[in-house]
C-alpha cells in the first residue's frame, strides 16, 4: 500500500457542520450554494454526504491552537457566504428519513450500500488526524489510541436528542453511525503489513476497492500519512474540538514511544466500554487505557495529567486545558440537556447555533 507518512505529529481537525435556516434553525439543503460563496483556499471546505452539511477542515498544524484557529477562520467564511452553521451530532428536531444527499458518485455509491439506512437523518462527525513519521509508528499510535476510545467517545458525546426527543443517551449518533458496516473498535495489529494484509481482505469480502470506506472508529490513513481519530461528535464549540484534538495529538505522541504489541483490553471490550460512555457521557464509567474500570472524570483527569508534558512539548497544552472545562460543564450533551430544561427545542436550537457561532 502506498502511503505519505512522513510528519512528526502534526495535528489536523476535520469537522462535519449543519447547515439550519437562519429563521427556523431547522436543516436546511444549501451546501452547493455556501461552498460557491466561500472563497476559502482549496481543502478547507467541501461536501459531505447531506446537501444540509458542509465538512471544514484545517491543514496540518503544529499544534491544536493553530488547528482550532483555522476552523474559527473557516466558520467565519462560511457565515460571510451566508451559511448558519450548528456543531451537533445529530439535529435534535429532523425527521426520521429527512435527508438530500449531495449529487457525487460517491456519496450515490455509499447510498447503493447503506440503501435504506443512509436516508434518516444527517451525521456530524469530528475527525483528529495526526502525522506520523512512519508505517510501523503508525501501527503503535493506532494500538495505543485504540484504548482511549471510551474516554474520546464520553468527553465527544454530543447529540442527545434524536426525532425531536431526549435519547436517553449523551451521543444518539453513536448509535445511529453502529448500524453501517465498517464502524466501530477494530483489531489490533502486530505491524503494518499485517494491517495491509487484512484491509484487503475485508475489502475483498463487501466489494469494496477503497479503503476510506471502512469507517472504523480509529484507523491509519496511509495515503494522507496520518492515524485518523474518527467518529467523534462534532462540537459546537471551537475550544472544544481543539481540546479534543490537542489530547488525540498528544495520546498520539505518548503511543508512539511505546512498543506494546498486544492491545490493553480486546475489541469487544473496548467496544462495550465506548457504548457506555455514548449512553452515560461525562458521567460513565469506562475502561481506562490500561484496561481497568473508573468513572470517565477520573480517567480524564488522570489522562490529561499524564500526557500534560508530551502536549507542552508539541505546543498544544494551552488547548488541552479545555477539557477540565468540559468536565465541568458537562460537555455538549450536558450542556443541551441544560439548554432544553430552560426553554425547550426552541431554547435547545438557540444555545446550539450560538455555541457554534462562538457566541
């Protein structure tokens, strides 16, 4: 498999936003229209699979302020072009099967693939993508994120309504995204040919020739040289995102000095562990990344202390305090469940487009 990797933990954020009418805040189908008006240099903005969606992107950065200043400077294009945006996983009020797909051969194609299931409502993910500088480095950052699901998953947690009611969970779009194949905690890997080894073969098995479309919820992305954190919610806020993307870079750094070859806990542990945090958000309890039970606070806590060093050393420390904010207000799940007992969708709709705002 050809791959650029290269990059010395560079930290990239790609965010999934909502397009929503500027009166109604409901979803609405303007991504050709915003894009055309933007202006932005090319890759910063482009389709997603909803013609109600756009996908922001910041380049390659050293750290995760730079990243987050990119998307602020991105958002602002976007409204200069006329574009309302909102940073939210899933928009608490669409209907069940309210969806335009963008016009592209590939989106079509996902759709030949998903049929029924990728007509329900817009998803809206954030992706970390960190450099690394080589294949098999590549393979020990995958390993090592590969444990920290469960806390990406709790602190990322941010689309607790679904259909116009409360979920019950703090992320319904982790449930919505677990039923298209591809998803969800993959296998450890010994080395990298062993990765290219077996992605063959699950491509071969579903007749797929592409290997982006295996959406697993961490994986090495060889043609852009980075391991890709994926599958988070997207955040409403900026100072969110880059405090995610500033622990992804820094758990990235940590994993790479490492040299365990076997995973701290099975897939299918991890797996159930990153359904708890989706259900119980900052409130869950979660397997830690060296395999043992405690409340997702402590664990982050703890995580964020640890790596501290490793993210002052990558000039991202400034962003990663944002977490401790995140604990403390409850992140995006726990802030729209606030939003909701105020004032109800309304109140819910407004908190969200001024959060994504920067307001």
């Amino acid at each position: 498999m050809d791959h650029a990797f290269g990059s010395d933990f560079t930290v990239g954020i790609e965010e999934e936003l909502l397009l929503v009418d500027p009166e109604t805040l409901l979803l609405t189908p303007r991504a050709d229209e915003v894009l055309a008006a933007m202006g932005t240099p090319e890759g910063t903005a482009g389709h997603e699979a909803y013609a109600a969606q756009i996908e922001l992107r910041s380049p390659p950065c050293r750290d995760a302020a730079a990243a987050g200043q990119a998307l602020r400077a991105a958002r602002a294009a976007a409204r200069a072009a006329g574009a309302t945006l909102m940073g939210v996983g899933l928009h608490p009020a669409d209907d069940d099967g309210d969806s335009e797909l963008v016009d592209a051969e590939r989106y079509r194609r996902v759709a030949r693939m998903m049929r029924g299931l990728f007509a329900r409502t817009p998803e809206a993910a954030l992706h970390v993508h960190v450099g690394v500088p080589d294949p098999e480095t590549a393979i020990r950052v995958f390993n090592g994120l590969r444990s920290h699901l469960p806390l990406l998953q709790g602190l990322s947690a941010n689309s607790p309504w679904w259909f116009g009611r409360d979920s019950g969970l703090a992320s319904a779009r982790y449930a919505l995204v677990r039923t298209y194949p591809g998803r969800g905690v993959p296998a450890a890997f010994p080395d990298f040919e062993t990765y290219v080894a077996a992605t063959r073969q699950t491509l071969a098995v579903g007749g797929i020739d592409e290997y982006t479309l295996l959406w697993w919820d961490v994986r090495p992305h060889p043609r852009l040289g980075t391991v890709e954190l994926r599958e988070m919610d997207v955040q409403s806020s900026v100072e969110d995102a880059a405090a995610l993307g500033a622990l992804v870079q820094a758990l990235a750094a940590e994993a790479a000095e490492e040299d365990r070859r076997e995973p701290a806990a099975p897939s299918d542990a991890i797996a159930m562990s990153v359904f708890c945090a989706a259900r119980d958000g900052i409130d869950a309890t979660i397997l830690d990344g060296a395999g043992a039970l405690a409340p997702l606070r402590q664990v982050a806590r703890a995580t964020v202390e640890r790596v501290g060093p490793r993210a002052r050393e990558l000039g991202s420390d400034a962003p990663l305090d944002g977490i401790d904010r995140m604990l403390a207000t409850g992140g995006g799940a726990g802030r729209q469940r606030a939003a909701h007992a105020e004032g109800g969708m309304d109140a819910l709709l407004a908190h969200l487009a001024r959060e994504t705002r920067g307001d």
